[in-house]
C-alpha cells in the first residue's frame, strides 16, 4: 500500500463516514445519499408504511434536524475529498495535482460548459413523449404530482448522442476524464447556484410545500437539507430530476468516457475496465426499466431538496461511484480467464439475489395472498401483516442488502488488491446497508413485536449467512 492510499484512506476513515451518516440517518438520531444517495433498495423499505394506494399523509410533520457541524463539514469538505479520491487513483509516482507545486487550477470554463450542456440535456429530454406519466404523491395543492418515467429512453439518447459525436470526431472521452477535478468543481459551483435559487424561491412559496424542521431549524439546516419539498420547472420535477437523470444518468456518462478515453489511449478497453463499467451499466439500467419505485420514498415524499442532495447527484453518484473506472483507466491491471469467470458469477449471484429478493418483497407486500407465495411459511404479526420467514428471506433478513453489496465489490475486485481507493465505494455501500440494516430492525421489532422475536430466532443472521 503507497502512502498516498494509506493517507488516503485514514483521512477517509473520518470524513467519509459523514457521507454515511447522510445515506442513513437523520442526524440526532440519522441518511445518497443525500449527498450519496445511491441505493435503490435502501429506498425500496421506507415505502409501504407512508404511501397508500400512492397517496401521503398530508398531516404537518417535523423533521429531525441535522448536527450543525456534521452540515458545515458536509457542505464544506465532501467536494474536497472526492477530488482527493480521485486524484490518489493516479499512480503513485505522478505528482498530486490537487496540492503542490504542480497543482493544477480547479476552475476550467470548458468543464462548466460540459455540465451545464449535460443539466440542459437532460430537461430537453424529460419531455421525451415515451414512457408513462404517473401519479405520485398528493402535493400541497391537493392535487397529485406527476411524473414522466422516461429516464431509460433519455438514457438511451444521451448514450447515442454521445457515442455518435465520438465517432464523428467531435467529441473525445478525454474531454472528461482529463478534467475530473475541474468538473467536480463546476458541479459544486452549480449545485450551489442551484440550491441557492431554490432556498431564495422558498421565501415566497406556499408554507404548505416547506419542511418543518421544529425549534431546531435554522438557515443551514434549510439551505443544506432543504427548505422546500416538491419544487419544479414546468413539468419537471425536480428530485426526480437530480436523482435520476443527474445522478444515474450522470454516472452512466461518466463511465462511458472513461471507457472511450481508454480506447483513445490504448486502441482497446482493458478486460478490467470493461468488466466495471457492464457490471455499472447493468445496475443502472436496472434502476432505469424500475423508476417508479423510488416515488413513495421518503426522499420524495417528505424530505425537501437542499444543497446536499443536489450536490450528491451532481458528483458524489456520478464520480464517486465510478471511482474503479478512474482507477483503472490510469493504473491499469490483468487478470486471468480464471479470475474473470469467478468475478462474473460473482456478480451475477449478487444481481439475482438482489434482483428475486425485491421482487418476492414486493409482490409479497402487494397481495400476500397471491398463489406463488402458497408454499412459503409466513408469521401472523400484531400489526395485521404477515412476515415471511421462508423463500429469500428465510435465508438472510435482508437477502437484497446482500445481493447489493455483492455487486458492488464484484465491480471493485477487477482493480486488483495494490490499492483501497477502488474499494470505497464497497465499503461504502457496506456500511451503508449495515446501519440501514440495523435501522429497519429497531423500526421492525417495535412495530412486529414479538412475532419479529420469532422471526430473529428462526433466521439468526441480518446479511451474511452463518456470519453476520
């Protein structure tokens, strides 16, 4: 391990584990992220017991409040130590470019340009006539909101349209990957400008669209977290906007240059590199082709959008999560036919585990009463609902959790063992998914009572079989 990683890595072990506590918790008793935002399983479980028949309460609630200083250190520290993780995955000999003597300016026009160009795209696209317009919750007006669900067909534009300027010479990869920096550095700069507007329109909106955030609100507390709960532009939402075509679609654009700038380079993609970036495109057309199930969330239901969460889509998503990409486009590494095929499986494993666990949960919760589930064994719960204790979940209490971080450290292993930078997006997710775990428990034993007890005794472990 180079010094660089291991400094890395310690200055992570503090900062980064404020990113988590944005995934999961809200902070005096809290969670991309928002800043991180990134899962959408974590999603997935907040969903039933807010939403019915895709409705929410529209009874004033207050919402927890964040530690001041965990805020300050967010606003002021996550754009920073992105671009420390970014600029450590270069190798070891080259000097930083972050810090000294060599550095390089963090401000570049161009790199501005390409986000705003890439933000005015995807509005262009939300109008897209494909896809279905749903109903969602119930907005202040007492009217439901809607949403275009057409993410995957403006993915499939943005990756044409990109591919194609590629091709005609008139775009390079290395246009992005060579200004990394500089691009997390404009997104900041925008999400900022953003967040900005957004908090001076929420002085004259309707208090019924704010969030109360009770005695212990105050400015940061609305500018960081967010003021107002369901802003738009025309007919564009826009949490649905920055969480799923900034964010994912973001992140699908900034793999596919680091995969043409590796072309560019070496006139062919690594077995690595190309290993990563199938493995991330798999997982964000997934999210893609199921859009819908993040609206009941809480993130849409009730959370408001503040500088945090726009500068999680903005570069925590998209570049933080493509940080073995990065990684291996500048210190690229082998691995035999052997290691491939276990990497693959590996991840395969983890997508259907995922993948046929959500689904049991979900059309489980839908109508328990369908056939399909006739031969799996089911507890009577105090609150009036069954839970199973057989199928995916008699295997592990949170059989998608598993499935998740499994592909998530499928798509880290191809960037070999000589550095941890790669890793932090799994041990990120790891931890992530472990506090949410115990989260969901806490929330289960109080709301299940004794019959979670029984469910517990009967499968012992949270995530890991035999192990955890």
């Amino acid at each position: 391990m180079s010094i660089i990683d291991l400094f890395l890595f310690r200055f992570s072990d503090t900062v980064f584990g404020l990113s988590f506590v944005m995934e999961i918790l809200p902070p005096t008793d809290q969670r991309n992220g928002s800043a991180a935002h990134h899962r959408r399983n974590v999603q997935k479980e907040e969903t039933l017991d807010r939403v019915v028949n895709g409705t929410c309460s529209l009874e004033p609630k207050v919402h927890s409040v964040w530690s001041n200083i965990l805020l300050f250190l967010l606003c002021t520290l996550l754009s920073l130590m992105l671009m420390l993780f970014l600029d450590g995955c270069r190798p070891a000999c080259d000097p930083w470019k972050v810090f000294g003597p060599e550095r390089v300016s963090l401000w570049d026009w161009k790199a501005l340009q390409i986000v705003v160009a890439f933000t005015a795209l995807q509005g262009v696209l939300y109008y897209l006539p494909f896809g279905n317009v749903v109903e969602g919750k119930v907005g202040h007006d007492g009217k439901r909101i809607r949403y275009s669900l057409n993410g995957l067909h403006a993915l499939a534009v943005t990756v044409l349209l990109l591919v194609a300027l590629w091709y005609c010479g008139m775009f390079q990869g290395s246009t992005v990957s060579g200004r990394v920096l500089q691009l997390v550095m404009a997104c900041t700069a925008l999400s900022l400008l953003a967040a900005t507007v957004l908090y001076l329109h929420s002085l004259s909106a309707d208090p019924r669209q704010l969030v109360d955030y009770g005695d212990g609100g105050n400015f940061l507390q609305e500018f960081a977290l967010g003021r107002i709960m369901d802003p738009s532009v025309g007919r564009i939402d826009l949490k649905q906007f920055c969480m799923v075509r900034i964010g994912f679609i973001g992140w699908a654009q900034v793999d596919l240059c680091y995969l043409l700038t590796e072309i560019e380079m070496r006139g062919a993609p690594s077995l690595p590199l190309m290993l990563v970036v199938t493995f991330q495109l798999i997982y964000i057309l997934d999210f893609l082709i199921d859009e819908e199930s993040v609206l009941p969330t809480k993130e849409y239901t009730e959370d408001g959008i503040g500088f945090i969460m726009i500068l999680g889509e903005y570069i925590w998503i998209p570049f933080f999560s493509s940080l073995p990409v990065h990684f291996l486009l500048h210190r690229p590494t082998h691995i035999c036919p052997l290691t491939t095929t276990i990497i693959c499986l590996l991840f395969g494993f983890g997508f259907l585990v995922y993948y046929l666990s959500n689904d049991q949960k979900d059309r489980f919760r839908k109508n328990p009463n369908d056939p399909v589930f006739a031969h799996l064994e089911t507890l009577a719960s105090p609150s009036g609902k069954n839970l199973l204790v057989s199928g995916w979940f008699g295997w592990v209490r949170h059989p998608n959790y598993l499935g998740d971080i499994l592909m998530a450290l499928a798509w880290c292993l191809p960037c070999g063992i000589t550095s941890l930078l790669p890793y932090l997006p799994f041990l990120q997710c790891t931890n992530l998914l472990r506090r949410r775990a115990n989260e969901l428990e806490e929330a289960c034993r109080e709301k299940h009572g004794i019959a979670w007890q029984e469910y517990c005794r009967r499968v012992p472990h949270k995530l890991v079989p035999h192990v955890y």
